[in-house]
C-alpha cells in the first residue's frame, strides 16, 4: 500500500466504528493530598486528531505523562493499544513504547547533539541497525517535517523555534510509530508558522496513518486541525466530540472557551462566515488567538 491509499479515519465511508487505540478509565492521580485527576475517563480513536484543551493547571499534561507511564496514578486503568501499560511485561512495554512518539512542549532536543544525532536517539534505544541506515532513516525524517538537508549538522541552539518544533517532531516520528502525542506543538509560534505547522500534522496523519493527541490552547488548531476535541476541568473530561459537540454544550467554561470574544467563527456549508457574536467563535481570518 502506498501512502496515496491510506485516509485518514475521519473521512473513510465504510461504516465502520474507529478503533479506539487508548482507552482511560475512572482515573485518578494525586500528588501528596492533592488530587489532580479524579475519575476521568476518555478514548482515543484511529486515525483521528484529538485536541485537548482546559484551563491551565487543570492536569492536561499530567494526563499526558500517566499515559506515557510517567506518572503514577492511584485508581484506574489505562490501556494502549489494548493493553495496560501498568501491569504489562517489559516486553510488552517496550513493544508499546515503540508505537508511540512524542513531542514536548519545549521540543526538549538535547542541546549537545545535532538535529541528525537527536534524530536517532529513539533508534539507538530501540533498534539493532548499522549506523549507515541510521543515518539514512534520520534524513529521510528531516525531509518527512519540510527542513531542509543542512538542518542535519546544526544544533538546537541555532535553529529558530519553528525548526525546533519540525525537529523534535522528526524524533517523534523516528520509529514510525502509530501515534504521536504533541504538547503544546503551536506555542511559541507566530500565525503562519502554527498554520504551517497544523497542515504538516493534518498531511503527516493522511499520509502515513497516524493517530495524533494533541495538548493544546490554540482555537485555530482546533477548528481547522481536529476531528474531535477533548475538554479537561473539574478533575475530569466535561465534553467530548467534534467541534459541533463544543458549540453546544451548556457547560460554563466550555460555553466560554468556544464563545468567548477569542474564538473563531464557524464556516457555513455556503463558505460564508456565521456572525461571531451569534456563533460565538470569530472568523479564521480575524486577528490572532
């Protein structure tokens, strides 16, 4: 199969459901008497772009890192492609852990290694092949994110934050996994370099098949990028579903998030913007978030 034949799970008619590929159940996670999650329960389909957004401090990343196994959590369970990280062998762990790529906020490169050297840090950890191929698949992925071939040979410190971005997604993407997790990956970005960035994810996941979670503020990603969106408060998940699902609910901080003065308006089925303050979200084309 070639990746002209692979569409993305959104847009595929064949009447049957998604997989859900991360199931999270009646989960809970405290720190000391703290309690930051509290019987939150959420899936993750195939082949879809899931946005997850909160207010900040709600545990958006914290549930991120008990996914990955990098936090503990106190009750519940957390199943990756059918099986619970928690309770599963070392095997069965490592098998997991290379289906998965992530990209951190900060892009969090190694700063005493080159684009290429970041680039195979997953590969030296996780696969036996010479370092001529090594370097071959690492170029292959500093092409597959759109930077150019001397990006190879530079350090983080010298590349501006858009290529630090393409580069830590490149890592992401070293071991070809089925999903990757992004945190955060427009912040920091002006508006043309997020909207750039948004269609590198949205062709990365039609061409290759990807599932992609995103942890994210940013409402253009939202509206343009995601199939559905996941929103954190109250220590669990309000609302789940498309962009429709968001404008609907009656849930006060969703109803502000989504209709507040920031947001974008919603396009109609004629190409012609809805007025923001009937729809509550703005126009793509007005200003910045």
């Amino acid at each position: 199969m070639q990746p002209s034949d692979i569409k993305p799970a959104s847009n595929r008619n064949d009447g049957a459901e998604p997989e859900v590929i991360i199931t999270c159940r009646d989960v809970t996670v405290r720190f000391g008497s703290k309690t930051i999650l509290e019987g939150l329960s959420m899936d993750v389909r195939r082949g879809e772009i899931l946005g997850f957004v909160g207010a900040s401090g709600t545990g958006k990343s914290v549930l991120l890192r008990t996914i990955l196994g990098l936090n503990a959590k106190q009750k519940g369970t957390i199943e990756i492609f059918g099986t619970d990280y928690e309770r599963a062998s070392d095997a069965e762990r490592l098998a997991v852990e290379q289906r998965w790529g992530v990209l951190f906020q900060q892009g969090a490169l190694f700063s005493s290694l080159t684009v290429l050297e970041n680039i195979q840090v997953p590969m030296r950890e996780y696969l036996d092949i010479s370092p001529k191929l090594m370097e071959e698949l690492a170029r292959l992925k500093i092409d597959l994110v759109g930077l150019a071939a001397d990006a190879a040979g530079k350090f983080p410190s010298e590349l501006s934050g858009g290529m630090i971005k393409r580069a830590a997604l490149a890592r992401a993407l070293s071991l070809d996994p089925d999903i990757v997790f992004l945190d955060e990956p427009t912040s920091g970005l002006d508006p043309i370099g997020a909207a750039e960035f948004d269609e590198l994810i949205m062709t990365l996941r039609d061409t290759l098949g990807l599932t992609v979670y995103m942890v994210t503020h940013d409402l253009d990603s939202l509206f343009h990028a995601c199939d559905r969106i996941a929103v954190l408060g109250k220590k669990r998940v309000l609302v789940e579903g498309d962009l429709a699902t968001m404008l609907a609910s009656d849930d006060p901080w969703v109803r502000s998030y989504f209709h507040g003065k920031r947001a974008r308006s919603v396009v109609t089925e004629e190409n012609q913007p809805v007025d923001g303050d009937k729809t509550g979200i703005a126009s793509p084309t007005d200003g910045n978030v």
